[in-house]
C-alpha cells in the first residue's frame, strides 16, 4: 500500500542540524545509530540457528535481489542492504507533510546538505503526531506517513550502509525488489531541494528495474505482481484524477480568496466524495481489499501533495531511459539533467512525459480500429 511514500532522505547528519531544532537533530541522529547497531550481516542470520527459517529464506532472496541490483541495472555495489535488523516496529520512520487548505503545494524543510525537502521524518510515531498536531494549529492540513525504508544516499556506506529491515523484508517478491532498486537509486544521482526529480527518478527506477527482475522470475511471481500492480495502477490513476481536479478547482479559486468560503469548500467535498464512491467501486471489484483505506480516509491536500512528488516527473524518465538504450547511459544523462537549473530539467522531463503520452494515445487508437 505504501509504495508511493517509501522512501527519502530523512535529515540525520550533523551537517543537516543547522536548520532545524536541537531536539529534531538528537532524535535523528539517535534514532538512525539505534537502527544500525541493530543490524547485522545477512551471513550472521544465515548462520544463527535461532534465525526462524522463514526468516533464512526471505534473506537468501534478498541477497539474490541485491546482487541483480548491482550485476543488472548497475546500482552501486556497496554496503547497503547487506545486514538486517528487526526494528520491533511496523515502520522505519514517519514523515510528516503538510500542505495549505486551498493548495496542493507542500511545505518544505530546509537543510544545508539535503536542501529543502517536503516532509519531516521521526523515528517516534508520537512526536511525528506532536509535529503534526502543531502544523495543524497553524491552519495546515496535515498526515503521518507510517514508511518502511529510507535512504542515507550512500553516505553512511563506510559505518554499514543502509540496512534492510523487518519493515519491509516480508513483503511480496516484487514488491521487494521494487524497493531496494529504488532506494539504492538514490545513491546514484540526488539534487539538493527537488523532491519531485529525486523520487520520480528512484520511481522510475524501481518500475524498470521491476520490470527486468520479473522477466526472470517465476511464473507465480509474475501472477502475483500482475494482481498488485494492476489494483496500484487503478488507485494511482482514480488519486491522480483527484488532485487534478482539486488543483484546477484551487487555480480557479484565486490565492486571494477564502479558503472557508462556501463554494470552494462546497465542490471540494463534492470532489472527495465522488473519489470516495469510486474508490468503493473499485474495492468491489477487488473483491473487497482494503490497502487503500488507511490513506482515504485521512484524505487530504497533504496527502495528494505527497502523492504528486513520486509521480509528475517519473514518465518524463521513463522515456528517457528508453531512449539512452542501457542503464549506465541512462545514468548519464540523468546526472547531465541534475546539473541544469531546476525548470529546465523538469521542462525536459515533462517534454519527455508529452512524448509517452501521445504515443500511448495513437497505440490506443490504431488498437480500436
């Protein structure tokens, strides 16, 4: 379910405290050593006869995946995601991200190294909430974001790189794969102060690189991404539509005008509910399943903004790796685009994204005649 708010950089170096409290720095840098000292290597499980056998053949996977990482879509060959550590907790972190009651533009954190960024991560659950409960006294609207991995951009590969964690260790083999690829992708190219080109390029990613780890994969593999990506595929586009709407509908409302002004907050909650009726059709024809209800019913500006930042500039990437024909020239012109100003790579990318869609349009219509 979480798929789309995975990953990131969350501020734990003491070069990114300068910006931000005291109190935020400690439970940072504290929280991210008490995860390290955690881990252990993949071998020491393997060979600790209390390691529970399911346990032993999830790691032999992911030792599997980690190397295909390396050997077929050339991400780096380095410490990360070689120990694993059991957190005792359903996430890795919670980000906190809030966005205006009359836009879909997320507020930002600003941090000498990282840059700005849309979102505040916590290693506690209940100070992300206190943040959140506060941001909210200021008139923002708000959500936690429970996410199961992070990335520390290569930066810590010399204490033992990033670790794999119970977080996410059980999740289907596909999805699995997914994520590393995605979070090794971030120590391959990241531009200080744009979400949005950081996570559309580690999305991208992740969905080609899925792609090849399932060309090899089993059949039953195959079966059972074909049944989750096809539900994530059906929610994404029925979200999308949404924040279409409700950005065209803020557009039209004026920066000037009443946030808590009647029509404004009367075709909003027209909109979220139709995209509530939806959402419950499509449930329907799931046959009832529910990963997506946690995020629906706490719908709202945050919580599209979020989505925005992992999906606007990712078919933009998309097109450009076909067209750079192998990962590592794929790699290339990613980082020639990060050293551009940042409307000029996202105009790039968007260029791209035009691209894909009308070549999909004109495959749609020859296949209708």
């Amino acid at each position: 379910m979480k798929r789309w708010l995975q990953g990131g950089l969350i501020a734990l170096l003491p070069l990114l405290a300068g910006c931000t409290s005291v109190g935020y720095y400690w439970q940072s840098v504290s929280g991210h050593l008490s995860l390290m000292q955690a881990a252990r290597p993949i071998e020491h499980w393997l060979a600790d006869e209390a390691s529970p056998p399911a346990l032993k053949l999830r790691l032999q996977l992911i030792a599997r995946i980690r190397a295909f990482a390396s050997r077929e879509l050339h991400l780096p060959d380095n410490a990360s995601y070689r120990s694993y550590a059991d957190l005792g907790r359903p996430a890795a972190v919670w980000n906190v991200v809030a966005a205006p009651p009359d836009s879909l533009q997320l507020q930002q954190w600003c941090f000498p190294v990282a840059g700005c960024v849309t979102y505040k991560g916590y290693f506690d659950e209940a100070q992300a909430r206190q943040e959140a409960a506060r941001l909210a006294g200021q008139g923002l609207e708000t959500a936690v974001m429970p996410v199961p991995a992070y990335s520390t951009l290569g930066w810590l590969n010399w204490a033992g790189g990033d670790p794999l964690l119970n977080t996410f260790a059980a999740y289907p083999e596909s999805e699995l794969a997914r994520l590393i690829f995605h979070e090794l992708a971030h120590q391959v190219v990241y531009v200080a102060g744009d979400t949005a080109f950081n996570e559309s390029f580690a999305t991208s990613v992740e969905r080609l690189g899925g792609q090849a780890w399932l060309a090899q994969a089993s059949d039953a593999v195959r079966a059972e991404h074909a049944l989750i990506d096809g539900r994530r595929r059906q929610w994404r586009h029925l979200a999308l539509q949404l924040r279409r709407e409700l950005h065209s509908l803020y557009q039209s409302h004026g920066q000037g005008g009443d946030p808590k002004g009647p029509n404004l907050q009367q075709a909003r909650s027209s909109a979220h509910q139709g995209f509530v009726r939806d959402y419950e059709a499509l449930k329907a024809g799931w046959g009832g399943y529910a990963g997506y209800d946690r995020w629906v019913a706490g719908l709202n500006n945050a919580q599209l903004g979020a989505l925005a930042e992992y999906e606007d500039l990712t078919p933009g990437f998309e097109q450009l790796w076909h067209s750079a024909g192998n990962w590592p020239a794929f790699y290339q012109e990613v980082r020639r685009l990060a050293e551009l100003p940042k409307a000029q790579r996202h105009a790039a990318l968007q260029r791209g994204a035009t691209r894909v869609a009308g070549d999909k349009a004109r495959l749609y219509s020859a296949q209708a005649k």
